[in-house]
C-alpha cells in the first residue's frame, strides 16, 4: 500500500498543479483519468457528469470509441444510481446481479466482455452532485486492494478540477457575452439532441443560438439527412416563442392543388372535399414558429402567395374574403442552392431574400469524420433500449467501414444503417441477451453503384415486356431513393421526373 500512495503523490501533485493553467476542460480530464488509471488496478476510468437525471460520458480511459456517445439514465441504471446516491466510494461485486453499463464496451485483448468488478464516487461541488468518477475491471476481485481514502482523495481533486473548467467557462462565456455587438458569436448549447464536437458543427450551434433571440427568418442550407430540422427545433425552444408552438410543414410533399390550402386553411365549400373550415400552418403558428421544409420544392405558383403573407402578415383562407392577421416566425430549410434556383427562375428572388434573413450551412457528416464516433455511440444506445438488446459493440474492420463510407444521406443514413446492422446481426442468430457484434457485412456501407456497374439491376428475361419495364423501373427507383436518404424529391430531380410524376409512378408500382 505505501508503494502506491507513494507512486499517487506525484500524480496528484501534477493534477493540483494543472488548476493554475490554462487549459481546455478536455484537456483537464484527459489528464485526471491518466493519473486514476495509473495508481488504481483498473481496466477503464470515466468521467460522467449528470445532466437532466442521465449520466453523459465527459471523459474515458480504456472503454471503446462509441463509449463517448452513449447517455445512461438513472432510471435504466442502477450501479450508476446508486453511485450518485452515496457518499464515498462504492463498490459491486463480481456476483452483483444488477446491469453493468459498460458491458461490451471495455477495451481488452482477452476477448472478455463482461465488467465483472467495478466501483463509483459520486462527485460533488458544494451541495451539488456533478457526476460520477467510476472505474471498471474484466477480472473478479481486481479493485479489492483499492484504497478507498486515496480513493476520496483522487475525488475532491477530480471534484477541484471540475470546478476550476466550470470558472473557466463562466468567465469566457461572461466575456463572450460582452463582445457578441462585435463578433455575434456566444459558447454552444449543451445538452439536447444535437450530437458532435467538429468545428463546423459547433459554428452551426453558436450562430442558431445567436439567432434564437433575434426573432429574423432563418435559411437553414445542407444536404438531405444533415440535420436541419433539429438546428431549428433548437433556434424555436431558445427563441422568446419556445412557449408557443412550432407547427412543421414538408413543402415537398405538398399536392399544388393543396399547398394554399395546407399553407393558409380554407373554408367550408371552397373545394370539393372541403367539408368544414380548417385553419393552416400560418394559423397554427401564430405566435410562435412555422418550419418550412425543403420550401426549394414549392411550385411557383405558391410563392407569391407565401411572399405576400410574410410581408404583410395578412392571410386569407381558401374560399374566404376575410383577411386573418397573424404573427410568425419563419423557419425555412433545403438542400438545394437556392441562388443558382432564383438564376434559373425557378425560385423567386425576392422570396429568397424575405426568407434568407440569416442563413445558416449545416456541414455534410463526410465533412465532421471525428464526429462518426460520438454519433454511432447515441444511436447505437438508442437501438439497444428499442430492441432490448443487452449491448452492442462495432467491431474492428467495421469500425473502417463507417470511417471510409461517404455517407450520401449523412445523419440519417447513419442512424437507419446502424439500426439496420443490429437487426441483421440478430437475424444471424446473436443473442439479445449478450452483447451483439457488428460486422462489416451488417452495415452494408458499400459505395452506390456508379454507371459502369448497374448492369446488376437485370430483369427477368422470362417476364413480358411491360412487367419487365415495370420491375426494372421499381428497383431503379428504389436503388436512387436510397442513394437519396429517403429523399423523394432530390430522387425524382436526379432522375429527371416532375415531382408529381414521380410519386404517381411510385404509387402505380407499389412502392408508396
């Protein structure tokens, strides 16, 4: 035991030490779990900090990348609840028959997966609980000669270091605070659903919270899949009408004969099928704020009657000579360039600048590669609540797989790719009761077949001609849909279609 307290002192030293420089938070826990992982026999360190009832991993030592991703809510995890209960340090067990969160997720070479010894502090700042320092080993009775005053001692420096990142942060977001006149620029949001840490991605967090509060039309640009539609779910829930609704319309999927009717409401009899007044989206938003998705797609027939809502704030229903006044944030989203759109006439120029008021890009997922982990992380949490499934874990060679892909269809191809991957690695006959691997084969992140290669997409030789049309114009719809994300629209520009054409053809060959 004196070899080891005398082997921590200078750990500890350094660590105290670190809290007179300046340095990245991240940098500080880096440093705290290096200095636990060296002096204590453990397999894994981490740093988790509570946030909303649920513990969300700030620093790791040991475990996998996808780790970092993850989020552990109290109520599914009863080591963690009970560790953030206690006072000192606590410790399971190997025979302890509650759930181990970091099952399957412990870096080893022996091929073992299950955490058989493991403890916690609960970490505090005055009367507050901050999170939780938790060490895991894969061997039973490995953290049995684990001290636990040195323990308590690591904590209140682990506890001191915390708050010397929280003055830190304070003192620059009070700083950030007294420039944003100059430089429109305050420290990104924590929390939510909006998972990443590139430096494009927290640009797109920092300047929607800049524009939460200014009440302006918001141009949200990116390609489909990026995640445009959290960015302004985020910009509503900041904004002075977070209290009001947020009412989301997909112009793509609009029939033309409807939009003015979905946009504005109509009255009883003003078209067969109008059964009864209805209000619009305009009408359901007022007061707070009304998303317009890919609004690249809406027929120009539509646009000078949205531009004339916007600027006077006047509405009319369909059928009515009533004039409805109402107060509304615009929230506007597309993948398409709508510049090169207004060049080309086919989207107006001054509807573009009514809506345009702040423009914001969300980067494409192959431009935020470091961020892959963090987000396979979350969604492979989700799909191991949703399927009941014990753990997950990405193996090597896929691992290289989702790092090489280009991933067309970004966040969302991710999400419906992973959760994809668990279903067929649980068709193969993986238990749900062990932890799930996922191989290269279960992602089918294979690059979309070019021009040269689509000769794969034969018919039936034996089928007549017009069921051989027919079956090959499913499965090339189908191939460009999924190229696509699940896109229609950008499917049918890509094709060449009219937007109703083509979902008059999906209809007809059984794919809608």
């Amino acid at each position: 035991m004196r070899d080891v307290l005398t082997s921590a002192l200078p750990r500890l030293s350094a660590i105290v030490g670190d809290l007179t420089r300046r340095l990245p938070a991240k940098v500080r826990f880096q440093r705290l779990l290096e200095a636990v992982h060296a002096t204590f026999p453990c397999d894994a360190v981490a740093l988790l900090q509570l946030e909303d009832e649920e513990l969300v991993p700030r620093s790791v030592r040991g475990l996998r990348p996808e780790a970092v991703g993850r989020r552990f809510p109290l109520a599914e995890q009863p080591r963690l609840a009970e560790i953030v209960a206690g006072y000192g340090p606590i410790r399971f067990p190997a025979d302890c028959p509650l759930p181990d969160p970091y099952d399957g997720l412990v870096l080893n070479e022996s091929g073992k997966l299950w955490v058989h010894d493991c403890m916690g502090v609960a970490l505090r700042l005055d009367d507050r609980v901050w999170g939780v320092l938790t060490m895991d080993a894969l061997a039973p009775g490995r953290l049995d000669t684990v001290d636990n005053a040195l323990l308590d001692t690591f904590a209140a420096v682990a506890a001191a270091t915390i708050r010397a990142a929280e003055m830190i942060r304070t003192l620059r977001s009070e700083l950030q605070r007294r420039e944003l006149v100059q430089d429109a620029w305050i420290a990104p949001p924590g929390g939510g659903q909006m998972i990443g840490e590139h430096p494009g991605f927290l640009r797109v967090l920092r300047e929607a919270e800049v524009v939460a509060a200014a009440d302006l039309a918001v141009l949200l640009q990116g390609e489909t899949g990026v995640g445009k539609e959290l960015v302004a779910r985020m910009i509503h829930r900041q904004s002075r009408r977070h209290r009001k609704p947020m009412v989301e319309l997909n112009c793509a999927a609009l029939p033309e004969n409807l939009a003015e009717s979905e946009l504005f409401g109509h009255v009883r009899g003003a078209f067969s099928g109008a059964q009864q007044d209805r209000a619009g989206r305009f009408e359901l938003a007022h007061q707070g704020t009304l998303f317009l998705d890919e609004i690249g797609e809406l027929p120009l027939t539509i646009q000078g009657t949205l531009l004339r809502a916007l600027q006077s704030g006047q509405i009319q229903r369909v059928g009515s000579d009533r004039s409805h006044s109402v107060d509304v944030r615009v929230i506007a989203a597309t993948n398409r360039d709508l510049q090169a759109e207004v060049a080309a006439g086919r989207f107006r120029a001054d509807l573009y600048h009514r809506i345009s008021g702040f423009p914001i890009t969300v980067p494409p997922l192959r431009e935020r590669g470091e961020d892959i982990s963090l987000l396979v992380g979350y969604f492979l949490q989700r799909s191991q609540s949703k399927l009941g499934v014990r753990g997950i874990r990405i193996e090597k060679d896929a691992w290289r797989s989702l790092a090489e892909y280009s991933w067309p269809g970004n966040v969302r191809e991710l999400e419906h790719t992973l959760d994809r991957a668990v279903l067929r690695a649980l068709s193969e006959g993986q238990r749900a009761d062990t932890v799930v691997s996922i191989l290269p084969h279960h992602l089918g992140t294979q690059p979309a077949p070019t021009s040269a290669s689509r000769t794969e997409l034969e018919v039936d030789a034996e089928l007549p001609l017009s069921e051989a049309v027919d079956d090959f114009k499913r499965r090339v719809f189908k191939d460009r849909i999924d190229g696509h994300g699940g896109n229609l629209a950008a499917a049918a520009r890509s094709l060449g279609i009219d937007r109703g054409n083509f979902h008059r053809q999906l209809k007809r060959l059984g794919l809608r």
